[in-house]
C-alpha cells in the first residue's frame, strides 16, 4: 500500500466503511458487553458453588471477570467484522484481485459488464452465506467460551477465521476452488494462526483496526501468492 498509489487510493473506501461500522459498533458495543460481565460472573460463582466472603470467593470474583473480558470482547469485533465484510467484501474483493495484478500474478483483463455483474453476484452471495455461517460459528464459540479455560481456544478461533476469511479474498481472485483453498489452509497452518495472532494484538489496540482491516487484504493477498509461488516451485522441483 506505501509503494502503490492505487492500492492505496483502492483502500480509502472500504477503509472509511470500516471506520463507521467499528466507531458506531464500538460506541454501542463496548457498554453493552461490558454489562454483561458482572451477571456472567455472578452466574459463574453460584453455578459453582462457592460460599459468598470465602478468600476462593474473592479470588474469583477478581480472576473471572479478566478472563471473559477477552472473549466478550473479541467477539464484538468478530461479529463488527462480520457486519464490515457484508457491505465492504466486493471492495475488498477488488483490492485483493488489484494487489495480484500489481505483483504480476493475474493478468490485467478488459473490464466486461456481463463477465463483471456475472461475478460481483455470484460474490454478494457467497458473502451472504459465509457471513451468516461465520455468525453461526462466532455464537457458538462465544458459548463455549464460557466453560473454564476454553476461552483461550475458543479467541485462536475466532482469529483463524478472520484469517482465513480474509484470504479467501485472494482465492477468489485467483479463482480456486473449494477444496484447493482447504487445502492451502490446512498445509500452512503456521501463516494461519502467525497471522491470525497479529491480527488479535492489533484488533485490542483501539484504532489501529480502522487500518488493520484494508491492510490485512493486501497483506494477505501478497502472502498467499508468495506462499502458493512457493508451493508450485517446490512441486516443479518434485516432479
């Protein structure tokens, strides 16, 4: 993005779209979730029974309420995110698909109207259903995030599917399929939660996410073309 000046023109946009939804989403977000850590808590101590005044007692009343602060918190963002990639996805679509002409792995095509309404459709509903299904997923993992302990896992999730939802953009524009994009995931694993944990540092730093979200695309994208270079060559060599 500081060495391409379309890119960067290409990110205004999805970036101020980003800046609403996070500002209006964490202005009335971040109240309401904070409420309800204290009834969580309470309902976690009489679920466990623990006598009111014990030195156990205040212990937890202290400790429990540091451990789902975490898990409240990042899935509000999870689920802002949601609700950005529902109305920013065929811009980040077109960032991504720019970033691989750019590095010259796509080539440049003559913009046709029915090849583009054609695609813009069949991405708007594909980014419907991944969205309800990651928002299905994100409840989930937002229940179990309850059970003592499981809130650690449940957060590496939540990130993973950021991570692989933002480079499903780069797979788009390359044009792979299904099985082929699992496939990319499951063998670099390791870029997968190295990314996913950058993006759950940034996404606690207030305002950094504004420029995390446009920026993480083009990350991404240059990475998953380098790492899918990298993965023909070697197969070259193999053969």
């Amino acid at each position: 993005m500081a060495s391409n000046t379309s890119i960067r023109r290409l990110a205004i946009l999805p970036f101020f779209i980003t800046l609403v939804i996070f500002v209006v989403g964490l202005a009335w977000g971040l109240p309401f979730v904070t409420s309800f850590v204290a009834p969580t808590t309470s309902w976690i101590l009489k679920a466990l029974t623990i006598r009111s005044g014990s030195s156990l007692y205040g212990v937890l009343s202290w400790v429990i309420p540091v451990l789902l602060w975490p898990p409240f918190a990042l899935f509000l963002l999870y689920m802002l995110w949601i609700i950005t990639r529902l109305f920013a996805s065929p811009l980040y679509s077109l960032l991504a698909e720019r970033v691989l002409i750019a590095s010259g792995s796509l080539k440049d095509e003559k913009f046709h109207m029915f090849t583009w309404v054609r695609v813009s459709l069949r991405m708007a509903i594909v980014s419907i259903i991944r969205t309800f299904t990651f928002a299905i997923v994100g409840f989930l993992l937002f229940v179990l995030s309850f059970i003592p302990g499981v809130g650690i896992v449940t957060s590496v999730c939540f990130m993973c599917i950021v991570t692989s939802d933002i480079c499903d953009y780069a797979f788009e524009a390359m044009q792979w399929k299904l099985r082929r994009r699992i496939d990319f995931l499951r063998s670099h694993f390791g870029f997968v939660l190295g990314f996913s944990a950058m993006l759950a540092v940034v996404f606690l730093i207030p305002g950094l996410n504004f420029f995390l979200l446009p920026a993480s695309v083009v990350g991404a994208t240059d990475a998953v073309r380098k790492l899918a270079a990298s993965d023909a060559s070697n197969e070259r060599i193999a053969s």
